[in-house]
C-alpha cells in the first residue's frame, strides 16, 4: 500500500463564533476518527474570525481509488455530521479534491 499521498480532500465548515467552542470537540470525536482510520493522513485547522470560526478538514489519501472506496463512490459528495445542522450556519455543499503537486513537511 503506498504511503505518500497524491491526493488532498478538504471540507470546510463555519459555525457562529458562539457555538464553535462546543462544535470543536463534536468534530474531533465524530468527524476525524474516521478519516484516522481510513486516509494516510488527516489535519483539523481552526480561524475564528469576529462572527464566525472556520473549521477546516484535510484527509490525504495514496490516490482517487482510495478515497472513492471510503466516500463508498462518491468522492466528491458531503456527508454531513448528525448535529452539523446543529451548529453550521450553512451545510457545506462540497468537497474540495486536489492532486498533491510539491509534500515537502519538515523543512524546518
């Protein structure tokens, strides 16, 4: 099985800067265990800005076969947390998927 990745997989995802404490950890437990299972690799990135917090997904798979077998055939399809409508102000309605061009991690 390769190990380093060619592809990228970004969700993102805002809550009212109010909630985002309390949907954190929601993420954390529902969101990126899966992904920590499956993906090569997985980053959970968080801005709060003054309104509103943005949380950002990025799984890293060895290739399109690999993430399409987890998504179960649809690579590019959201699937939604049971409380995302809980806490997002609006239900992502994609998925970002890029091919890794430079992985150069630890320069420094």
């Amino acid at each position: 099985m390769p190990t380093k990745p060619t592809i990228a997989r970004i969700w993102r995802g805002r809550p009212r800067r109010d909630v985002a404490d309390a949907y954190e950890p929601y993420l954390r437990a529902e969101g990126i265990p899966p992904l920590e299972k499956t993906a090569l690799g997985v980053q959970l990135l968080r801005e709060d800005r003054d309104a509103e917090t943005w949380f950002t997904t990025i799984s890293y798979w060895a290739d399109m076969q690999a993430m399409t077998a987890f998504t179960k055939g649809e690579p590019t399809k959201v699937h939604h947390l049971d409380r995302d409508a809980e806490f997002l102000i609006e239900l992502p309605e994609r998925i970002d998927i890029h091919r890794i061009l430079v992985d150069r991690q630890g320069l420094r």
